[in-house]
C-alpha cells in the first residue's frame, strides 16, 4: 500500500515538474518571438511606439503575426539577419509583406528604405 502511494506521489510531482518546465520553456519562447517581432518591425521602419502598441495602433491581425514567427522555419537565420550579419533582404521572413503593407499605408511615422542594412538592435 505504502509503495503504490509513493510512486503515485513521484508520479504527481513528476508531472507538475513536467508542466512547470514546459510552461517555463513557452514563456521563453513567446518572449523571443516578440523581441523578433519588434526588432522586425523597427527594421521595416515602423516607429517603436506604434510597434510596441501594434495590436491597438495598426490594421494588422497581430495573432497572426506572432503564430507565423513561432512557426518560421527560420528563426536562425532571422536573428543573424537582423543583427547585419547577413546579406540583404528578408524573404525568409513570413510576415515581410504585411510590416511592408503597414508601411506603404503610412501607418507608421517612419519610411522604410530597403537600402538600409543592418538591422536595428534594441539594445543599441
């Protein structure tokens, strides 16, 4: 009896660990894929105030946006891209033609150049 409740109680705390850890994993994530996301933006020329605020501030399904980047096939290559440590353009990136849309309806205060290399860091 005593070992049956033991290994229900590893079981228990093994799935809890489980949970924590993949939630854990999800939120790091997420956080990623937005920092790609604003990063991204910046790049294309949106303003940082209207890119933190874009699911209130642009005519973009912002969902949308952020389930494409966490499904990219790319996202290597997206972070060396935005960090100039590869060549121009960005067809890798799945949402490039809606942040260009966005720009080219003037809903944002700054023009995209596609001249413009590297990307633009937050940090600096």
């Amino acid at each position: 009896m005593y070992l049956v409740n033991s290994h229900i109680t590893i079981a228990i705390h093994l799935a809890v660990f489980l949970l924590v850890a993949a939630a854990t994993f999800r939120w790091q994530q997420s956080k990623a894929v937005r920092r790609r996301i604003l990063r991204m933006m910046l790049t294309f020329g949106i303003d940082e105030a209207t890119a933190r605020k874009a699911d209130e501030l642009l005519d973009i399904d912002m969902n949308a946006v952020r389930r494409r980047c966490r499904r990219c096939p790319s996202p290597e290559i997206c972070e060396r891209w935005l960090n100039g440590e590869t060549v121009p353009g960005n067809d890798f990136c799945p949402n490039a033609s809606r942040f260009a849309a966005v720009v080219q309806a003037r809903e944002c205060r700054v023009h995209y150049d596609p001249g413009h290399r590297p990307g633009r860091r937050l940090d600096g």
